[in-house]
C-alpha cells in the first residue's frame, strides 16, 4: 500500500494503489540541456536584459526534475525529450501513461504535437489533447469561441498585415501582442498603444519578430488575476484566486504581466510581492470569477488542469485573458509560479499537486 504524508495531508492509497509506468516529456531550455542532476536555479537566458524571450516557455532543470522526483514517489518514470525523434521513442517504451509538459518549438500546432503523437500511437497521457492545445495557443480562435458562448472577453482585431488596421473599429488604448505565444513572449511595456502611429509601427515590429499574425485587443484596466483549475467534470476544482499586484512594479511600467515583469523584475535574487494568494475579493467577485473559469475551462474542453488569466473591465466585469492549458509549475515557493501557488493555498504540496494530475488523467483512462 503507497501512502505519502505531505505537509499534512496524505496521497491514499485508493488513488495510487497501481505502480504505473509513466514517462515524462518535456522541452529544456537550451542553456541547461547538459545535465540532468540538481541544478541551482539560472536566469532566463544571458541575454535576458535585452529581452531575448526566445526559449521564455521552456523548462529548466530544476523545474524538470522536480516533476521526475514528485512522479517517482509512486510510480517508475523514464524521460523522453519533446523532439523529433519522441514518436519513435513513445512507440518503443510503451508506457502506461505520459505525463506531458512540452511546449515543442515550430508551429501555431506546437502544444499539440506530442498529444497528437501519443493519440495516434493509443498512449495515454495528462493534460489536454491536441485540438484544445492549439486552439488555446491561437488567442484569437481563442476568443472567438469565448464571444460565441457569451464569455467575456475584450473586443480585438486579428493583423496579419498593416493593411489590417487601416479601418480599425476598436477603441484606444489597445494593446498588441503575438497570437500564438505564452510565458510572456512579445509582451513587453511597449505593447500599450495609444494611437494610431503607435500601431503600426508595433504591429511592423511584432509581425517581423514573431513570423506570425498579432492579435490587437482593447486594454482591460481593471484588476488582474489568475485562476488555477485543477480535475475534470464534476471534479474540476478552482484552486484559490491569485491576484497580481501591479503596485509592486517599478514606476513607469504598464499595469501588466509583461515579459518584464516576469523574467526581468521579477526573480528569485530580486523576488517581487506581486501575487496574493487567496486575492483580496468580496464574496460576489469570487463567484463570479470561478464560475467564468470554469465555464471557459468547459466550453475549451480543458482537462486536468489548466491556468486561467483573467481581468476586470472598466465595469469590474470579469474578461478572459488568456487560458493556459500547460501551465507553469516552478518548483520553489520563493519563486513566482501561479499553479503552486494556488496550490500550496488549498493545502497541496508541490509533489502532491503533480500526482493529482497524474491521477485526474489516469481515472480519464480507467487505469487506477
């Protein structure tokens, strides 16, 4: 019988009465692919201060090992990297059930590429499967279904090209920013625009570096938060509500999670106060802001878990953001990692609040 007692609370075994054979994947960031043993925690990459974002949603290895540690506590875990040699990798090792958390690199279809692989191949894995990756990796599919299912989200424009916003029906001040990126790449203070002049010139700007089209949104201005939700169905539970607190930001910065924000100002050397957890809401703004989650969390088809960004209109109306279904898990509580953090709030240590994903995906599959 597997029993582990977590700061209190304990994994029964009911749950994890079966040993399974579980194979991790995952990206690393390119700095840290030489080693698997424990490392201690480096920057972003050595070109952070210029705003290098290009591996901004990759792992690092100590994030990575926490994952492989909390998994072999009850069950046998093999690595495979999330590259072009894992389906062959997948095919040979077999394994019960793959915990996935690769983003992968090429394409708007990127977060979808290993589940597509492992549907394909009949494995199980955790999270969601290939469609809800990347229809919520593309933000304006995104919100397309949001608008058709009454979801609030703020209005916005799809700009392939400058052309685009010649005739522009949206009202200033906007914000811009790559449609197919997470972690905060292409978000930076800069992506406030008030004018028209701005626009386009940040438009040119984020078309060029990004290599694909940007999606532009009237600006939220109220308060921020982010909801982590955690099983499926009648299970899906909404961990306790996040808030950010933009205060904390140095002055002259955009009331906004930024690139900056999250890699420059905010790090484990220089750590900000910038969450609170549970926010400091009344009661009505609590429910309201569950109750959107989680329908978005239903009508995207998330499962197991998912982080949901969400901001208060000039109303205090809650708006989608942004939905992550593979969301950031930072090991050390002094880092500033949303999902543990909501987590440690309801109670769950770091290794139990991976074990119960594991387990969420594994009832989908009947294999406890």
């Amino acid at each position: 019988m597997h029993k582990k007692i977590f700061e209190g609370f304990c994994i029964s075994s009911f749950i994890l009465n079966k040993k399974l054979k579980v194979v991790l994947t995952y990206n690393l960031k390119p700095e840290e692919e030489n080693s698997f043993e424990y490392a201690p925690f480096s920057p972003l990459t050595q070109n952070t201060a210029s705003y290098n974002d290009t591996y901004a949603e990759w792992d690092t290895i100590e994030t990575i090992n926490s994952i492989k540690t909390s998994l072999e506590l009850f069950h046998d875990v093999t690595m495979i990297e999330a590259n072009e040699d894992a389906f062959e990798k997948f095919r040979k090792t077999r394994p019960d059930i793959v915990f996935n958390y690769a983003e992968c690199a090429n394409g708007i279809s990127r977060e979808g590429q290993i589940p597509a692989m492992l549907d394909m191949l009949k494995i199980p894995y955790t999270g969601s499967d290939p469609l809800t990756m990347m229809t919520c990796l593309d933000k304006t599919r995104t919100k397309e279904i949001l608008f058709y299912h009454g979801i609030p989200t703020a209005k916005f424009l799809r700009a392939e090209k400058l052309a685009d916003v010649e005739n522009l029906k949206l009202e200033y001040p906007l914000f811009i920013k790559p449609i197919g990126e997470g972690s905060g790449k292409g978000i930076f203070n800069s992506s406030f625009i008030t004018n028209y002049d701005e626009l386009k010139e940040k438009l040119q700007q984020c078309l060029e570096t990004y290599s694909q089209p940007c999606i532009i949104e009237e600006y939220l201005p109220g308060r921020e938060f982010t909801v982590a939700i955690l099983g499926n169905d009648k299970e899906a539970e909404v961990l306790p509500i996040v808030e950010i607190n933009f205060s904390e930001l140095p002055e002259g910065i955009l009331p906004v999670y930024s690139f900056e924000a999250k890699w420059v100002y905010d790090t484990r050397q220089n750590p900000l106060d910038i969450f609170t957890c549970p926010a400091k809401i009344d009661q009505k703004l609590e429910e309201k802001i569950k109750g959107t989650a989680l329908m978005t969390y239903k009508v995207l088809r998330c499962k197991d878990w998912s982080r949901i960004d969400i901001r208060l209109d000039s109303k205090g109306e809650p708006n989608i953001i942004e939905v992550n279904p593979l969301p950031g898990v930072l090991p050390d509580p002094s880092d500033n990692s949303c999902f543990p953090k909501a987590a440690r709030a309801r109670g769950l240590a770091y290794d139990e609040m991976i074990n119960k994903v594991l387990i969420a995906a594994a009832k989908r599959y009947n294999l406890l």
